[in-house]
C-alpha cells in the first residue's frame, strides 16, 4: 500500500475516531478495568491458600464474597460493551458503508467500466465487516495486553525475582514477535488482495450469467478469469500458512518452553528456601501460565483475526481511494435548464494513455460537430469508429487530450458531473 493511501487511510480513521470517540474511550477503559479483575480473581485465590495453609484466623467467607465480586464483575464488564455494541455499533457501520459508497460513487463511469462491479461491491462489504470486527478484536487484545501488565505488578508484589525473569522474558520476546507479525501482515496483504479478486470474478460471473450461457462461454470464462484468479490466491494462501508454520509458531515455541522451564526451576527454588508462601507460589505458577497462554492467545489474535483484517481494510480502502481520474473543477458552475445545443470543437481522444498515445490511436482526432437545440442527428459507422465514444465524451465519461465540447456555449469540463448528466 503507497504511503498517500496509508496517509488517507489514517486520516479517514481519525475521522472516524473523532465522530465515536465515547465509544472507542469507553472500550479502552473497560479492557483496563476487566484485566484488573481478572487478576483480582488469582490474587484471591492467593490469600484464600495462604489462609488456609497457615491455618490463622481470618475471613474466610469475606475472602470468598471478594473473590465472586470481582469473578462478577470482571464478566459485568464484557456485558457493558455488548451494550455499548448495542448503542453505537449498528449506526458506526451505517455510516462507514455510507462513507465508503459515497467516496466509490464519485469515481467516473470509466472506472466503473474497467473493473468488476463483484470486486467492487466486494471491497465496499469487506471494508466496513472488517473496521467493525477489527474494533471487537482489538478490545479483546487490549483486555489480554493489560491482564499481562497488571498480573506482573501483583507478580512483583508476590516475587520481585519472578516478575524480573518474566519482564526479561517479554523484553525478548516482543521485538521478535512485532518482526515476525509485521512480515506477516505484509503476505496477509497479498492473499487478501487474491482472495478479494477471486469474490469479484466470482460475483461478476455470477451477475452476468445469462449472456455468459447464451453465448456458451462458461468453459472460457473459468479457464482465462477464474482459474488463474483462484491459482493466485492458492499461492499466496499457502505461502501464509507455511510462514506461520515454520516462523511465527516454531519460534513462539521454542521461546515459550525455554521461558517455561526457567521459571518452573525458579519457582521450586523460591518455595524451598521458604521465600514464598503456598499462595505465593500457586498465585505465581497462575500469573506465568496465564502470561504465555495470554502471549498465545494474543499471537493467535493477531495473527488470525487483527492482521488479515488490517490487510482487507488497506486493500479495500487503496481499491476504492484511487485517484479520481474525473474531478469537478474547484469553481464548477452547475447547469440549469439546458436546451440542448452541443458542439465539438477540435476534440482528440484516444483510449491509450502516456507515450502509448499517438495520432493513429486517436479514436476522435480534431472532431468537430455542431448539434442545434430541437435538431435530430443519425451517427452511424462500422465497428469501432467513434459512435459510443462520441456518446460517453459528452457524458463526461472520460475527459478529452485537446479540444473542448461545449452545451449551451458551457464547456463540460466547468460544469459539475451531476448536473451535466441531470440534463442529459
């Protein structure tokens, strides 16, 4: 994706945060105040053994009553965003499908002619579905990544030695997962592309289906549109899944076990020497599994919801924030009333573009006509003269090389698209 698209992309998505920022304020908070009571939860079972194994008086039952509190409370919290989800939710994705319409309606004619209508709609569907779960997944990220922060300021309180090890652990393990998630994301950018290509081929045969059988061409359509389409998205398909194979879970893996052997042999030690308690050590043995479950949990996360969502909202949004090739001029006047009479003036076209273009690909060169208001004109030719180009040139379909193309004396291109083809 080309730096201009990122920049686009970042500054739509800050619109977007500006237009919802209760909503996605209220998420982050909750993932905060959710991981906290999850580690709540441990450390009662911390004091509950402790209480026991020493056999001192104390609270059993208030113990008890704060543990089922914060068991509660914790899951109060994901009801809160099911409610949240309830109030902003179904209007956020009305308004990003609205937003995106709107910027792929502005394209020209010959935009939409030279592409797919499948992939297009495609790529409107699978922008917004993508935002809208790539919301719900990066709060249930959040809640795993706080959990991980504050069940290792508890683990500090419990074992400092222990919090070390498993700080010098994450230290270690993230760089190398950032890396090995960043090139991922990049093939996840590739198959989704693919796979989008293959939905549209799809979808436009399926659309066109009637001329595609009358004419007998399905066997030629699934050989030269459709096969090469799904061999792309194989390719790039497996060569995802053999990075996440052979990199992202081997080295995962082998970090994890390694991590896991150390602390489990400085776990034993503390507890014989006596430098932690029963409840220390269960409540330790709780936070570091927790830890690289949390790790495992957030890498598949990542790796299976975040990034292939990412990857569909940046092509999707590239796809659709190609440069208009058919602007409105910054003082555009709009046309009322037209009676009709139109004219060509020296008008050049041709349907190549840059250096390919030359006299003998002019399908208009120095054409010029004059159509009065109220006169009937018969264009007629063979095959590939002009006659449809003529037609869509006055359409704005596309802007001329040279030349002007004037109704009512006003030249096209000064007059918005909308109201020139409201009078046509």
């Amino acid at each position: 994706m080309n730096n201009k698209n990122n920049q686009s992309l970042k500054i739509y998505l800050k619109q977007v945060y500006g237009r919802y920022r209760i909503y996605f304020i209220s998420l982050f908070t909750i993932s905060i105040i959710a991981s906290l009571f999850e580690i709540l939860v441990h450390y009662k079972i911390k004091e509950l053994i402790d209480l026991i194994s020493s056999k001192q008086e104390g609270s059993l039952g208030l113990l008890i009553g704060l543990f089922i509190f914060y068991k509660l409370m914790f899951h109060g919290m994901f009801f809160i965003t099911r409610l949240l989800d309830i109030k902003y939710k179904p209007e956020f994705i009305t308004r990003i499908t609205s937003d995106i319409y709107q910027k792929t309606i502005k394209h020209s004619l010959h935009w939409f002619d030279s592409r797919m209508s499948g992939e297009i709609a495609d790529k409107i569907n699978s922008f917004q579905h993508n935002l809208a779960w790539l919301i719900t997944n990066s709060f249930r990220s959040f809640v795993i990544l706080w959990a991980i922060v504050i069940g290792m300021i508890f683990l500090a309180k419990v074992s400092i030695l222990s919090a070390l090890v498993q700080l010098g652990f994450l230290l270690i393990y993230t760089p190398i997962l950032f890396f090995l998630l960043k090139r991922q994301l990049h093939l996840q950018e590739y198959y989704v592309k693919a796979e989008q290509e293959t939905t549209g081929v799809i979808n436009d045969s399926i659309s066109n289906i009637f001329g595609i059988k009358v004419i007998g061409n399905a066997l030629n359509e699934f050989k030269t549109k459709l096969t090469p389409a799904l061999l792309r998205r194989q390719e790039w398909d497996r060569k995802t899944r053999i990075f996440d194979a052979f990199w992202v879970d081997s080295i995962d893996t082998i970090l994890v076990v390694i991590m896991s052997a150390a602390q489990i042999y400085l776990l034993a030690h503390l507890y014989q020497t006596g430098q932690i308690t029963a409840g220390g050590f269960a409540f330790v043995a709780m936070i570091m599994l927790k830890v690289h479950s949390d790790i495992d949990n957030l890498l598949e996360k990542i790796l299976f919801c975040i990034n292939p969502q990412i990857a569909a909202i940046r092509t999707s949004f590239q796809f659709i924030n190609e440069k208009y090739d058919i602007e409105d001029k910054k003082n555009a006047k709009i046309l009322k009333d037209a009676k009709g009479e139109i004219e060509f003036q020296k008008v050049c076209f041709s349907y190549l573009d840059g250096e390919k273009q030359n006299k003998k690909s002019n399908i208009l060169d120095n054409f010029n006509l004059k159509i009065k208001s109220g006169e009937k004109v018969g264009i007629v030719g063979h095959s590939g003269a002009g006659k449809t180009t003529l037609i869509k040139s006055i359409l704005r379909y596309f802007d001329i090389q040279s030349g002007n193309i004037l109704i009512d004396g006003n030249e096209i291109s000064q007059i918005t698209q909308e109201s020139l083809r409201a009078n046509i």
